[in-house]
C-alpha cells in the first residue's frame, strides 16, 4: 500500500483552509476537513488516478463546488509515497 504525507507546505495549506472554513462555516469546519482528509486516501490504492501536470506533479479534483479543492502531489514509485505538495480551494487563485 502507498503511503500518503504532506509537506510542510501542504500542512500550511490545510492549516489555512481549516481556519478558512472555521471563520466561515464554524457548524461543518471539521466535517469537511475529515472529507478533505478522507479524498485524498483514495491514493494509497490508485496513486496515478490524478491528472498529470507540466511540473511533474499530479493534481486530485476532490469534491465540488463550494467543497471542492485540488491536491497536487507527486508519487513516488520506488519508495510508495503520494507527497502532497499543495492543497487549495477549487475557486482559489493559484
């Protein structure tokens, strides 16, 4: 099975989401954190399911709309990691 790790950027992107989503949506911040964490399971059994982008990298849709976000990481075969490497919001600037 494939491992799943963030970055240290990574790790700022969901800290930021998640104060985000706490200022804006306090009822459902911590429910739709745990979806966001739950999407990106889907890469310990299928790590190349993500679209692949110019940088290297590959880049995870999860959710829609309003709870939408896009995971870019890069897997690595040889030691079975999927290292996210940013998350942000579907209608975020990039």
């Amino acid at each position: 099975m494939i491992s799943v790790e963030l970055t240290l950027a990574a790790a700022r992107d969901l800290d930021r989401i998640t104060d985000f989503l706490m200022a804006h949506d306090p009822d459902h911040a911590v429910e739709r954190k745990a979806e966001l964490m739950a999407s990106m399971r889907v890469l310990t059994f299928a790590p190349e399911i993500g679209r692949p982008v110019p940088t290297g990298a590959r880049e995870l849709v999860v959710g829609k709309a309003a709870r939408g976000y896009v995971v870019q990481y890069r897997y690595l075969p040889r030691v079975a990691i999927a290292l996210i490497i940013a998350i942000r919001h579907q209608r975020e600037d990039r």
